[in-house]
C-alpha cells in the first residue's frame, strides 16, 4: 500500500509559493533595489561625505595640513592607510573563513570578528593621541593629515556598508517571507513595483524641472582647473574656508555701514 500524506503535509504544499510567483518576486525585487534603494542610497552616502570633507577641511587648517607639501604627503599616506586597512580586513576574513573550513566551533577574538570596525577604532584613537595641539601643532602635518583624511574616508564607507548591510538584509528577509507565503509574495510584488512607479515618476519630474532650471540664463563664471590633480584637491579645501571668511567679512562690512549711516551715531570733526 502506498503512503497516506497526511493532512499537514498537504496544507503546507498547498501554501508553499508557486514558481512563477516567485519569478514575479525576484523581478520586483530587483527593480526595486535598482530603481529605490540605489538612489536611496546616494543620500546617506552624499550627506556623510558633506560632513566629512567639512570636518577634515576643518581639520587639516588646524594642523597646517593645507600646504602644498604637507597636503601631497597626506594625501600619499592616507591613502596607504586605508590600503593597509583593506589588507588587514581581507587577511581577518581569510582567516575566519579557514576557521570555520577546519571545523572551529569557538569564536575568534573580539577584535577579529569586526575587523573594519577594529581598524576605524585604530583610527579614531590615531586621531585622538597623536593628532598635535598648543606648541606642536605643525610639527608634523603631514602625519596629522593623513589620519584626518583617512578618518574621513573611512566614516563614509562605513556609512555605505551600513546601508548595504540593511539593504541586503531587508531584501533576504522578503524573499524568505515569500517562499513561505503566497500572500506575502503578492503583497511584496505589488509594494515593490509602487515604489519603483513612484520613483520613475519622480526622476522624470527632477528631469523636466532640471531642464526649465538649466535653459535659465544665468552668469557661468569659469571655475576650472587647469592644475594636477593633488592640487586642485587641495585648493578646493581650500576654497571653504576662504568663502566663508570673506562672506562674514563683508557681513560686517555692511553692518558697520550701516550702523554709521544711522542718525545720531555720527559726528563733526573734532570727534
């Protein structure tokens, strides 16, 4: 005699998600990661990179970073920095992963187990004692630049890969959702082409309302430059600064007129 299902077995298979549902499902999914999250993500990324040149152009002015020589070496050593954080983090994966290969049941050390944090921690107590303050602050610019802009980069990128990380997982999450799920698989398909909707409405407003912005007549002063790269870098950490110098300096210039215009604030020589 051949085996009876049993009744369980048949209310699970007969919830169990189709195929062709789940072809529905990863089509969703893949255009909403590249119509919605993509540019999500760009904001995240633009507002901490904001941040973060503001924060190092601020910095690198402190420790006398923003000269020419001074500025080329940090930049130099930064970016060694992070190189030297990128091969420690691919040595500790290697590493976990030949672990784990050889059966190794017990955790790694604790600071092995996050190795991008460990090194942006490294980082942040680089910036913390050895950055100089009173009477060496421009003993060594090059060194004290180099850690602000290699902080700087690092806090971006770890900004990214936190918004990877939950973009991934939230992504995981609705597909497991939808293998066991039939609604479920529904509900995320019609979500997700919302969204996608939504925001292919949205980038052709952006691009109707970017092109009446551009055909504007406005003054276009040129601001292009002709210099290397590592200096043109340089200048344009430099440019803030100087902007916004002159913007209070003339500020004040105008309050000053002002208040000098005002009646009973002035007087006939001799004063």
């Amino acid at each position: 005699m051949s085996p009876q299902a049993s009744p369980g077995d048949a209310g699970a298979s007969a919830r169990r998600t189709s195929l062709w549902q789940l072809a529905l499902v990863a089509l969703a999914l893949a255009a909403f990661f590249l119509y919605v999250l993509l540019p999500i993500g760009t904001l995240p990324l633009l507002f901490s990179g904001l941040v973060g040149f503001f924060w190092a152009q601020q910095k690198l002015a402190q420790v006398g970073a923003l000269e020419p020589g001074a500025f080329g070496g940090a930049m130099y050593l930064s970016g060694a920095l992070l190189l030297l954080g990128m091969v420690l983090l691919v040595l500790t994966a290697g590493w976990n992963l030949l672990r784990r290969m050889a059966g190794e049941t017990r955790p790694p050390p604790l600071l092995l187990r996050w190795p991008w944090w460990t090194f942006g921690f490294g980082l942040l107590l680089a910036c913390r004692f050895f950055m100089p303050s009173g009477a060496r602050e421009r003993e060594v610019p090059g060194f004290a630049g180099a850690l602000v802009l290699a902080t700087a980069v690092w806090a971006v990128l770890s900004v990214g890969y936190l918004f990877y990380t939950l973009g991934t997982g939230g992504l995981s999450l609705a597909w497991r959702l939808a293998r066991v799920s039939p609604f479920g698989a529904g509900l995320l398909t019609v979500g997700a082409l919302a969204c996608v909707g939504f925001m292919m409405l949205l980038g052709a407003v952006m691009d109707e309302f970017a092109s009446q912005v551009r055909a504007m007549p406005r003054p276009r002063p040129d601001r292009s430059c002709s210099a290397p790269a590592m200096e043109c870098a340089r200048r344009l950490f430099l440019a803030s600064p100087r902007a916004m110098e002159s913007s209070v300096l003339s500020g004040s210039a105008r309050a000053s007129a002002s208040s000098s215009r005002m009646p009973g604030t002035w007087c006939t020589p001799p004063c």
